[in-house]
C-alpha cells in the first residue's frame, strides 16, 4: 500500500490522490508520492482542511 503521513498520522494515499485537482497536479515534479504531496499542499494549502472530514488515518 502506498501511504502520505501528514501531522504524524499514516493515510492510503490512493485515497488523497483522488481528491488532487489536476490543473494544480499537472506542473508538479516529484520522485515519491510524500514530495508530490507536500508539494501540492504548497500550491493549495487548503487542500489540508480536507484531512478534519474526508481522510482518516490507516494507522
């Protein structure tokens, strides 16, 4: 499984990548899904707002 950690916390991160907007994704290069991650929340911060009621921890 590939997982995103964020604030300590381990997510799948098919289930993050789900919600990316393509138009942001689309100029982001990154070798891992951690830095496309941490990169896309750079380019939307409010993308976290998401983790208090759509995304819940696997661990």
């Amino acid at each position: 499984m590939n997982t995103i950690i964020y604030n300590g916390k381990t997510y799948d991160a098919e289930t993050i990548e789900s919600y990316y907007d393509d138009m942001i994704s689309h100029d982001i290069i990154a070798e891992t899904t951690q830095e496309f991650f941490e990169e896309y929340i750079k380019l939307d911060p409010k993308f976290t707002d998401l983790f208090e009621y759509d995304f819940y921890p696997i661990d």
